[in-house]
C-alpha cells in the first residue's frame, strides 16, 4: 500500500484550534503529515487535536516571541523538526486611518506579522539542514489590495506578501519553498460572530451584510476554509516544489 503523500512529515498549523487553521491541520493529517497544532486555549486544543487525529499540540500566545519558540522547540521534541509550517494565526481590527491608534497597527503588526517572523525562524534553520521543508503563509485579499477602515490589517498583511518574496528568495536553492495564500472573506465561526454584531447593531439581514461583504467577489459568495486546505495541501506536496514566492488569491475572481 502507497504511503500518503505527506507521511513523514512534520506539519505545524498555528492558529489551529479553530476556523481556517481547523480545516487546514484536519486536511494535512489525511495528506499522511504528523500534525501539531498551536493555539492558546489548551481546553480547545485538546478538544479539537481529538476531534481531527492531529497527533499532538502546543500552546503559546504567538504575539509573545519566547513562548512561541518554546512551544515549537517542545513540538519538535516530540515529532522532529518541524518541515511543514503553517503560519495561519492572525486578527483583524478595524478603524478609520484617522481614529486609528499606534498601539492598533503594533497589535496588527504584531499578531500578522512577527509570529511569522519568529515562527519561520525558529524552524527554518532546521528545514535548511535536512534540504526540505514548506513554509505556507496565510495571509489575505487585503496583502494585495486596500480596503477601507482596516487599515493596520491592511499594512501588515501587505508585509507578509513581501516577506514571503524575499524568504522565497534566500531559500530558493535549499530545498525550501515559501508561499502565501490570500483568501477573501471566509466562512468561519469567527466571521458569522462579526455578522451576527453587525446585524445587532444594525438591524440589516444577514443575507444583506454578507452580501456586502462579498461585493467583489464576482462568484458572490464566501470561501469554505476546506478551499483554503485543498491549497495548503498542494504547496505542502511534491508538485508544488518549484512554486515558490507567490501569493496566491483564493477569492473568486476579485480583481487585486
């Protein structure tokens, strides 16, 4: 019997206790990878790591850089190091540029961006050592493109499409490939909470705010987290090898 694709293959999801990074850790454990998910609710990490035959989890705020490497170092303890990153964690807050304070772009900056940062290097040098490894970034539309009253989201989403292109860049000959994923609006937990608020504070139909919301998706529709996994799947698998510093949209059609 073929081993499947991934079998391995240390796979590791941040942001994988719910939405997106869910879909993500559930789809590389049937690719065949050893999947470790990382979040900080340890109650729902456990839940969730049973739920989908991930084969273990860490737990570690990743805005803060020391008990994020911790965590990884204690993953790769038990699994070996770490070949496949999914830098999946993120947040979105909104204001309009002008009511918009410094501490919001840090706190942008600082959960979108250097959990990147500290999580690839934590890993890298060891993807570097055995010639092999994938590292996926979940970035969004909003890496390529403006959107109004999000601005710090905007920026440090922006910042992570670069970074990938130039990690790409300095790892293009060992073996390791670096990419971005730019999903539109997607259809998690978290993006039903933020309609259920807007409809609260509004009175509008649900029906009527995502239909706002997917106004430039000319598929008029929102994105199911399990497209998003199909696509970590492939960059993650042998046909991607040669895909490498690309961001790729997920989004229907809209036009960046």
């Amino acid at each position: 019997m073929a081993a499947l694709p991934l079998h391995g293959h240390h796979a590791l999801v941040t942001g994988g206790s719910r939405g997106i990074g869910v879909s993500i850790a559930k789809r590389l454990v049937g690719e065949g990878a050893t999947v470790t998910i990382l979040g900080r609710n340890q109650t729902r990490l456990e839940q969730v790591s049973h739920e989908i035959g991930a084969h273990g989890f860490v737990s570690a705020d990743v805005t803060d850089r020391d008990a994020l490497r911790a965590a990884i170092s204690e993953a790769e303890d038990v699994h070996g190091g770490v070949a496949i990153l999914v830098n999946n964690a993120g947040a979105a807050e909104s204001a309009p540029f002008l009511k918009a304070p410094p501490d919001l772009f840090q706190r942008m900056l600082s959960v979108n961006l250097e959990s990147v940062v500290t999580a690839s290097q934590a890993v890298l040098p060891g993807m570097i050592a055995e010639g092999y490894g994938r590292i996926i970034n979940i970035a969004s539309t909003a890496g390529l493109k403006g959107y109004r009253y999000v601005s710090a989201y905007v920026a440090a989403k922006h910042a992570v499409v670069g970074l990938t292109r130039a990690m790409a860049l300095e790892t293009a000959e060992k073996g390791v490939t670096v990419n971005a994923i730019c999903p539109g609006f997607a259809d998690t937990d978290l993006l039903r909470a933020s309609v259920e608020r807007i409809v609260e504070k509004t009175g509008r139909a649900e029906a009527e705010v995502i239909s706002e919301m997917v106004r430039d998706n000319p598929q008029k529709r929102l994105i199911e987290p399990e497209e998003i996994a199909d696509t970590v799947a492939w960059l993650a698998g042998e046909g991607a090898r040669s895909v490498t510093g690309q961001s790729i949209a997920i989004a229907g059609g809209e036009v960046m």
